[in-house]
C-alpha cells in the first residue's frame, strides 16, 4: 500500500478514485479498511484521501473526462464514507469552546465544510455545521443565539467570494458578537494571496488539515481596521454622512442662537 500524501493520486488513492467513479461502495470500505489496518488515522484519511479525491473527481468533470453520472456516484459515496471515517476518529474532552460553519453551494465546499467542522468536533469544540445557501439575515440570527468562539467561512470557488465579502463587512458594521473570530478556509483563499485579510478576516487557512492549528495558534488574533478593505467605501460614505448631520444640527443651533 502506497504512503499517502496530499494530492495524491497513485497507489491507493487512485484505487480509491477508481472505485468511486464507478459507485462501488463495498470496494470503497475496503480500501478504508485497509488503509485504517495498515496504521493510517481517520484524520489522515479525511484530509489525505477524502478530500483530495474529490478535488480531483470534480477537475476530471471540469474537464469532460467523466460523465454526470460518474461524478454522482463519487461525490454521494464519498460523503457517505466521511460520515463513517469522522465516527472513528478519536475525541477529545469538551474545550468549552464554540464554533459555527457555513460553506459555499458547491459539493466540495459542502465536503470541506463538513471535514473542517468534523475535525473541530474531534478536538473538543461544541459544533454547528449550516451548510450553504443561509442568508445573511439568518447567518446573524444563528451567531445571536449561538454565540460561537469561531464562525469558519469555507469556500473554493471564486463565485462565492463577493457573498462572503458582503457577510463580513455586515458583521463587522453590526458589531454583532465581538468576541467572535471569522477564520476563511477552503483553496480559494490559497490561490489568491491576501483575499482573506482583504475581506476582513481574523484567521486564514487553505484546507481544513490546518485550520484547527491556525485557530490554536492564534486565539487572539483580530483583523485590524486598515486590513479590512472589504466594505470601507460604504463605510467612507456613511462616516461623510454622519459628519454632514452633525454639521447641520450645530448650524441650525447656531441659527436658532442667534434668532433668540
């Protein structure tokens, strides 16, 4: 059996791959069972076989290498055996810490997001996975209830990207839970350097194998004013605004002196 690596695509992931292009879920267990026997953790399998076969199910689409079918196939057996991975793996005493997950629309997203919000479960933290597709409106009633340490914003896709500048910049106006950490994770943000300081992002990691040692090394760590571009003509205007109002008013009052 092959070492796994990220990315990979030979030796047993690419038996992996194989297997789930053509839905063959007996034949998927297998390799996971092997695989766990030969001494590789739920963990690795999550972050080293799992997720990569899904970028590289959903590249051989893209490129018209595989039908609509297969890639059902894939895509349905694949997440039904993260579920059975992330139920092996180890787990560790309650943190007393919180977080809450959205992701993008698409499968991988969704699939990321579940392994990200998997992995932070595994180490303790209280989690709540919503999936994609919340409006705004709901993503902010759910921090008010909830209020989490961590909201993690996972995406791959560049469409997704102008949704999660205009959440942001909407916490960030409304204040709402201060104390609450905005951690971007998914390859969009590792293609495009510096994307998520620019939309107001505390924390940045490029896959869900890493986001949990970001947050732990970084519990402080807040996005500052000047990083957070994502909003600040909007922000520029409203401030004018202000300014504007608060000039009329002592005008008028002055008038209104003078007149007595």
């Amino acid at each position: 059996m092959s070492v796994l690596t990220i990315g990979s695509t030979t030796g047993i992931a690419a038996e992996y791959i194989d297997l789930l292009l053509v839905g063959d879920r007996d034949g998927c267990r297998q390799v996971i069972e092997q695989a766990l026997a030969g001494g590789l953790s739920p963990a690795d399998l999550l972050n080293n076989l799992v997720w990569p076969a899904m970028e590289r199910i959903q590249t051989l689409f893209r490129e018209d290498h595989i039908t609509q079918s297969s890639i059902n196939l894939a895509t349905r057996l694949n997440r039904s055996l993260t579920d059975q991975i992330s139920g092996r793996l180890n787990r560790k005493p309650a943190t007393g810490r919180s977080a809450l997950v959205f992701c993008g629309n698409d499968e991988p997203e969704e699939l990321g997001g579940q392994i990200t919000a998997d992995l932070f479960e595994a180490d303790g933290w209280e989690v709540r996975f919503a999936g994609g597709g919340v409006p705004d409106d709901e993503v902010l009633k759910l921090i008010g209830d909830m209020r989490p340490d961590l909201l993690i914003l996972f995406g791959t896709l560049p469409s997704g990207m102008p949704q999660v500048r205009k959440l942001i910049d909407y916490l960030r106006e409304v204040n709402s839970c201060p104390g609450m950490q905005v951690l971007c994770c998914g390859g969009i943000y590792k293609r495009a350097e510096g994307l998520a300081e620019e939309i107001g992002a505390d924390l940045y990691a490029p896959d869900a194998a890493t986001a949990l040692n970001v947050v732990t090394n970084n519990p402080e760590r807040r996005a500052t004013v000047d990083q957070q571009t994502v909003g600040r003509t909007r922000r520029i205007r409203k401030a004018a605004a202000r300014k504007a109002q608060t000039v009329g008013v002592t005008s008028s009052e002055s008038l209104d002196s003078s007149e007595l």
